[in-house]
C-alpha cells in the first residue's frame, strides 16, 4: 500500500548530504570513504532531476526515482559488512537504508502538480 506523499522525497536532498558527511564524521578513509560519496552525490543528481515536488529539473519519472531509493537501500544495507565498518558507523548506516527502503515501497507513485504527461517516460 502506497501511502507516503511524494513531497516527502524532498529530504532526499538531506539524505544525500548525511550520506556524504558520514564517513567524514567516522573518520573512514580510502575504500570506506568512496562508496558513501559516490552514493550521497547519486542520490542529490536523481533528486535534482525527479519529475516530483522538490524536483528542479523534472525528467526522471517518480517510479524510476523510487527503484533508484530502492538500489540505494540495498547498496547502503550491504556496505557496513562489505566494507568492515566499525560498530559505532553500522547503526546510522543500517538506519539510512531500512529508512530508503521503506519509503521506496511507501510513496505514491503520483506527484501533485507535475509535468510526467508530457514526459518521454510517461505511460498513458
């Protein structure tokens, strides 16, 4: 059941930040520092470009926003195991992704006041 307003994706943009800052505020280096900027930014450019609310160029179709939050989920679930993090990092980590996923299956899949008629991703 799909319940969650798609203004809610407008902390996307918060996420992608935290996601950017965490290993900062870790101290991870190296291979445990990349895989948490590359995903932060991702998710700011799939924002920017989501045809939603907090969306500034509106060109992704919201269902392809919420497979990308989904991958994002599963990608941010697995890197604590894949990458050793220390204990102490897991939690917001495991948090951030279990939070992705929930809301990938959440949201409508409907933004109000949107241009996806016109777009080239639309389906009738």
């Amino acid at each position: 059941m799909r319940f969650v307003p798609t203004l809610v994706h407008g902390i996307d943009y918060v996420v992608g930040m935290i996601v950017l800052g965490l290993p900062f505020y870790y101290g991870l280096t190296g291979s445990q520092r990349m895989p948490f900027v590359v995903l932060g930014v991702f998710v700011i450019i799939y924002s920017f470009f989501t045809d939603y609310e907090a969306g500034l160029v509106r060109f992704l179709r919201l269902r392809f926003h919420l497979l990308l939050d989904a991958l994002f989920g599963l990608a941010m679930l697995f890197i604590p195991s894949l990458l050793h993090l220390p204990a102490v990092a897991r939690t917001p980590v495991y948090a951030i992704s279990i939070l992705a996923l929930l809301l990938a299956v959440t949201t409508k899949v409907r933004a109000e006041g949107t241009h996806s008629h016109s777009s080239i991703w639309s389906r009738p």
